[in-house]
C-alpha cells in the first residue's frame, strides 16, 4: 500500500525555506499544506511567489500566525526557521502538537536549551532533524568510503575548514545574523555550525575533548546588547591528538571549504555547504612527493578527483531534496531515528565550548558531553 502523502507546515516566510518548498516538492510523497507569518499578507504573497516556481497542485493555507498552523490538524510536519533566539518556544509548541520537527540550524542559543527541545520532541514521539543539508549528499557517502579505506588519507590528523562571505552595510543593519536577540552566535552559528558539523563527521562524531574560540570581529546591535561574533576562530582538540582549525565570518569573500589531512594523504573540497552548479558533485585527494633526483629536488604531485552523478541543487537527487525525502521517510516509519537528534547536541555542545571560549578571550575550555 503506498504511503499517505506527508504533509509540511512551514512556519515563517525565510528565505531558506523557498529552497526546503522546492525541496518538498522534489522529494515526492509530500505537499506543503500550510505556511504560517506573523502578517498574513507577506504570507500569501510568499506562497504565491513559490508557487509560481514550484507549483503544489492545492494551493497552501495562509495563516496570520504560527499558532494557527500549529493548531492545523492536517499537518503532520513542521519546518522552522525563524530565528534561533525565537526558535525554541516553537520547537516546543509543535512537538507539544504532535508534529515532526525540520528545525534550523543553529538549533537553538545554548545547550540546555537544546537538550529540551529534543526531550519534547522524544517524549511526543515526533522526529527531530536540523537543517544540514549536506548531511544528505551522495558525496559525503563516498568520502566516509575514501577515509576508511586507510590507504588514501590514512588516519585522520588534522582537519582545516571555513565557511565565510561578505556582506554590506544593510546586512549589518537588517539582517537577522548581526541581531543580538535573533542570532547570538552570529557568524558562530550561522557558519561556524556547519564547520563544527564537518570536524564531527570527520571524526565519526567523537566529541573533542577541549576548544579554543576567538571572537575576531563582532557588531552590536540593538545599542547596549553584548557583541555578536561576525569573524570567529576556533580550534577543537581530540583525543588522541587529532585537531581541527576552523573560520568563519561576514567580512571576508566567500568560501567554503575543507581540507582533511592524513597520515597518508588529503582530501579536499572547495564547495562543501552549497555545491558549484552542476550535474555533479566532487572533491579530490591526493599527496605531493618530495623526490631528489641527483641535485634537484623536485615536488610531484598525485592529486585525483572524485565525482558523484548528483545535482549540485534543485533536483529530485540534490542534497536539500534528500534531506527531505530522509527526514519524511524516518517519520513515516512510526520509528523515532536517535542518531539526528544526538548529532545537532553535539555540534550544539562543542559550539557552545567554542563561545565559552572565545568570552573569556580564548581559554582553553573542556567540552561538555
Ligand atoms: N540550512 C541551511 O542551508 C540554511 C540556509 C540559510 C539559513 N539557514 C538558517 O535559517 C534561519 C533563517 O535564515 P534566513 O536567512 O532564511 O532568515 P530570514 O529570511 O530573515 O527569515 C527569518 C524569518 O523569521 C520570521 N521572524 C519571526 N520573528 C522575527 C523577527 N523578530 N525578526 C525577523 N524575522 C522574524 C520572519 O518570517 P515572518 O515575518 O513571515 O513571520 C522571517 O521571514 C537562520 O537561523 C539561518 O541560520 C539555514
């Protein structure tokens, strides 16, 4: 028997969320049922806008408030990405109303705070997921297979990554990552997440034992609020003497990228949070060999490339696509999946250490498991 068509509520009219409606639309199986904004008329005008793009054949509910889309029964799942100071109390009102939890990341502004909101979402026997899209991708299966041949890479030493862009004045000024009560974290959370994320995959989730953070550069705003991070340092400390260096910021061009160094060899990819257009997906390992051959001493480098037939966005194999199709087939199962919540904790928990950190002007600070 084929299964129900899986139903999402969408609370709030973000910008990422037009790429998640598409991503439902792609994934098959769903429908977005109903979107929810503080005003009623960017609502409609936000669904009227995606469905132009990614038509549903029944046009989805407008509502005026979130509550209103918590109280829809006809809802069986909701994506949250209102901002993180805000997100909590949401989380909370829909596990509290039955409905499976698609939750933004940075998941919330601390750890305790986290730790509740999975404790509902467990106790109403609804899923819980962060948005990491490319948790999802075909290309992080295939680079789990490359690191664990132990020939390419060999054992995993050090781990360099940065997620950063630039911005302008009205960035600063308007947008919700530079706001003290929106984003805290500010770059910390908004990049600094998906930097952390990688170093835990990296590391098949093992916790670093202690971090450093560095606030680089910060705003303030509203006036008289504690400083909100927009260039942030941080270093992670394993055991056994594997280390990660990560960057994130709003004021350098962007990049995104990551490099995993080895006894053996690197792997590398240059575009590991939103892929380069394409049919594919890639990175590449390799080594340089220092070779002498009489007097000369020369570099020889080994570099390969890996690829993977998946569409870099907006296709039914694309990573956001996935990230959909995954969460809805976990909460179809009637089976809660433990692994999603535990690894948001943890990239919550080793963020949280990083801040600590970077507040006393970069103590070395044990992380809190
Ligand atoms: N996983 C990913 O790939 C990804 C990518 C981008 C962003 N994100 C995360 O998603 C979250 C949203 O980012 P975004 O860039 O899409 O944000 P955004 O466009 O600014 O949207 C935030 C939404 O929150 C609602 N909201 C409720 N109270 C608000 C308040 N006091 N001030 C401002 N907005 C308020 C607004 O919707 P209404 O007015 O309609 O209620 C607004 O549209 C962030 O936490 C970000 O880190 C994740």
């Amino acid at each position: 028997m084929s299964k129900p068509t899986f139903r999402w509520g969408i609370l709030s009219t973000a910008q990422i969320a037009r790429k998640n409606w598409q991503g439902i639309r792609l994934a098959g199986g769903g429908v977005v049922t109903a979107v929810a904004s503080r005003d009623l008329k960017r609502c409609q005008k936000f669904i009227a806008e995606c469905q132009k793009e990614a038509p549903f054949a029944k046009v989805p509910v407008a509502y005026g408030s979130y509550e209103e889309l918590l109280a829809d029964k006809n809802i069986d799942a909701v994506y949250i990405p209102l901002p993180t100071g805000l997100r909590k109390a949401w989380v909370l009102r829909a596990a509290a109303a039955g409905k499976h939890v698609l939750c933004e990341k940075p998941c919330a502004i601390n750890t305790t705070d986290l730790k509740e909101m999975i404790a509902a979402c467990r106790k109403n026997k609804v899923q819980f997921m962060d948005g990491v899209m490319f948790m999802h991708s075909g290309r992080l299966k295939k680079m789990r297979a490359v690191l664990d041949d132990d020939k390419t890479v060999g054992p995993v030493k050090r781990i360099t990554t940065a997620f950063h862009f630039n911005s302008n004045q009205d960035f600063y000024q308007n947008n919700i990552r530079t706001h003290h009560q929106l984003e805290p974290m500010g770059t910390l959370g908004d990049q600094g997440w998906y930097c952390i994320r990688l170093a835990l995959w990296a590391m098949k989730w093992q916790l670093p034992e202690r971090v450093t953070g560095r606030m680089l550069a910060s705003t303030i705003r509203p006036k008289g609020t504690p400083p909100v991070p927009t260039e942030f340092s941080g270093e992670l400390f394993f055991r056994g003497g594997v280390t990660c260096a990560f960057y994130c910021s709003f004021v350098t061009e962007l990049g995104q990228w990551a490099r995993i160094s080895g006894s053996v060899g690197q792997l590398s990819f240059n575009d590991y949070v939103l892929p380069l257009r394409g049919k594919q997906t890639s990175f590449t390992t390799g080594s340089q060999d220092y070779r002498f051959i009489g007097c000369d001493a020369s570099m020889v480098p080994s570099e390969k490339r890996w690829t993977v037939r998946e569409h870099s966005h907006s296709a039914r194999d694309s990573q956001e696509t996935n990230m959909i199709r995954n969460f809805t087939k976990q909460a179809q199962s009637g089976q809660l999946n433990p692994e999603w919540p535990e690894i948001a904790l943890k990239t919550q928990q080793v963020m949280d250490a990083c801040w600590k950190s970077a507040k006393a002007d970069g103590r070395m600070t044990r992380v809190k498991a």
